[in-house]
C-alpha cells in the first residue's frame, strides 16, 4: 500500500476524517516552505498538498493566484519542489506529500524524469489539473509502479462516464471540488455535495476528499459529515498574507490546529 493508502485506511479503521492542508511551495518565502509543512503536520494534518507555482494556474481563485506569483517571484520551480520535499522527508518519513499543479512544468521537465525524481524525493502522489484521466493511464500506470497515486478531480459536472473513468486510473482518494468555479470561490452547498458524493460512490471505491470552499471549522466540520477528508488551502494562504513573516508558521498551526479540533469532536 501507498503511503496515501495507509493513511486513509488508518483514518476509516479509527473513524476520523482526514485533514489535507494546501499551500503552494515557496509562498511567501522559499525558506519558510519546509517549516510551514510541519507545522501543518503538528497542527494534525494527515497528508500535505503542496502547489507547484504556475504562471497561469487556472483552477486557482485570486488568493492562490497571488500566491503562485509570489513563488514566482522567488524564480521557484519544480526542481525546488521536489527539494523541499527532499528535506521534508529527512524528518518525517510517515506523512503523505501530494503535489497538486499543472503539466506544463511536469512535461517540461519530462514525465518518466518527474516520476524518477518524484520518487526519489519522498513524493506519494500528484493531481495534474489539467491532466483528464481519459488521457492518463500510461500515466497513471508509471505513477503506480513508482508506488505512487495517481489523484484525479471530479466536479459538481462530472458525467457519469468521468466518475467510471477516475474510479478506473485513480488511486489514493478522489478529489471532489465542492463548487462550480475557482479555488475559493463561493460558500459549499452542503446539501449538493451530499447528494453528489453518494451518486460518486457508486462507482468510486476510493476515499473522497473534499475541496475548493472550505473557509472555517464549522464548514470542515458539515463537510466531514460526508467525505472521507477534506481539503483546506486559499483560507490558509490568506493567513500567510495577513501575518508577519516571524509569525506566519506559528499562526498557520494554530489555524489548522482548530480545524483538527473541528473534524475530531
């Protein structure tokens, strides 16, 4: 089993729900994004999102856009990312890492290159936005054998079709996106995303997480009723934005240490 497997089936066998903090990797500062990844972890996350930047991430709100130009800025590229989690990995060897971006800098570098160096680095699974599954097999299948997860989106206007194709190539969890539009867009309707999670598990064996509207405890708590995990990232980077650089890893575990406490009551 994966890491990401074990974590998951750990989770279902003590009937808590998962926790998957997002921030993209060299925002606000380079040197911050290692320790900002265990303090999520302190805070009681159970696997880690880390964004590749890109300069056109189109699935991304203005917050993670923001963020994605900051990195940017700082020349971080996806060789850098695969070193923080290079160094993330030399003191912590149990918590998954999910890198979550786009194929231009995957291709760039090369698929079988990235997939050697993504193992290599400690890496344990990859959602590739604007990789559709029906594309991805050989993908997928490489992604496999190197022992990690293939992770694929589903969206409030995924076809039935699209739901039998990510229950087909995916692993790890399916990623559920609670709302039509951008990261951090609009409040969940939860009462949709109940109805949509039963029609998925109908063909989709794999734990759901659920993202892209979740704000506050309160919302991780109503959508943990549901799904199997849930995903928290452009209310993360608003808290980078809005706290001094000395504070921001302090203020970034208590954010995430309350919504532990949420899922967990």
């Amino acid at each position: 089993m994966s890491r990401i497997q074990t974590t998951m089936a750990d989770l279902a066998a003590n009937n808590k729900k998962g926790l998957i903090p997002f921030i993209t990797a060299g925002d606000p500062d380079p040197e911050l994004t290692v320790p900002l990844m265990h303090a999520l972890v302190a805070g009681g996350a159970d696997i880690l999102e880390l964004g590749v930047p890109f300069s056109d991430p189109m699935a991304e709100g203005p917050v993670i856009q923001r963020a994605c130009e900051r990195a940017l800025k700082f020349n971080v590229s996806l060789h850098d990312v695969l070193g923080y989690v290079r160094v993330f990995r030399q003191t912590n060897s149990h918590t998954p890492v999910v890198l979550m971006g786009y194929a231009n800098p995957l291709e760039r570098m090369g698929v079988d290159a990235f997939i050697s160096a993504a193992k290599e680095a400690g890496v344990d699974g990859t959602i590739v936005v604007d990789y559709p599954p029906e594309e991805c097999e050989e993908f997928a299948q490489k992604m496999r054998i190197n022992g990690m997860d293939p992770i694929f989106l589903l969206a409030p206007t995924s076809t039935e079709e699209r739901i039998k194709q990510v229950a087909h190539v995916g692993g790890g969890f399916a990623y559920y996106v609670s709302l039509k539009g951008v990261t951090g867009a609009a409040n969940i309707d939860i009462a949709d995303v109940t109805k949509r999670i039963e029609a998925i598990r109908k063909h989709v064996k794999l734990p759901i997480g659920v993202g892209f509207g979740i704000r506050d405890a309160a919302t991780a708590k109503a959508v943990a009723q549901v799904a199997d995990a849930v995903v928290i990232g452009s209310r993360i980077i608003q808290e980078l934005e809005t706290t001094p650089r000395e504070h921001a890893v302090a203020a970034v575990q208590t954010f995430i240490s309350g919504i532990r406490r949420a899922l967990d009551e």
